[in-house]
C-alpha cells in the first residue's frame, strides 16, 4: 500500500494504493469508512473539491509488478498475484 499527496493549483489530489491485501480507510472525521482488497493493484484518487472529496478509480502508479518483486525478494516473499491472501 501506498499514499501520495499532490497539490496542482487549486486542489490537492491523495492517490491511496493497494497492491495485494487488505487496508481499512477511514477519514479523520469518520466518514469514508472501507476496506480495500486487492489481488493484484487497486489504487483510488481522493480530489478535494468545493463540494467535499471525490472518490475515483485510479490506474497502476508510481510502481510496477517488476519494482514490488524487487523487494519481495529483499524481503524473501512472493506476492500471490490474483489470489486471496491469508
């Protein structure tokens, strides 16, 4: 998993990413509440608006399967892509 913040003029972008398993979100207030699971990448973009926070899907950033292998193996792990975790 992975977050990253970027601020572009006059709103601020939060790309959250799961790579394999499970992560509980919750905003700071409470709302927003999920658990992402993911097999293989899922990565939401949270956009402040004048409104609140969109919520979208995003693609594969920042990494690819290639980087996350790399350190898998730094670490002696394998990561099941496709299939659920324990």
């Amino acid at each position: 998993m992975s977050g990253h913040e970027i601020s572009a003029g006059s709103r601020t972008l939060f790309l959250y990413q799961t790579c394999y398993g499970t992560v509980h979100q919750e905003a700071v207030d409470g709302s927003g509440i999920q658990d992402v699971t993911a097999y293989h990448h899922k990565a939401y973009r949270y956009i402040r608006t004048g409104d609140g926070v969109k919520i979208e899907q995003a693609g594969l950033l920042y990494h690819d399967d290639e980087a996350m292998e790399e350190l898998d193996k730094k670490i002696d792990f394998s990561i099941p892509w496709g299939k659920p975790g324990k």
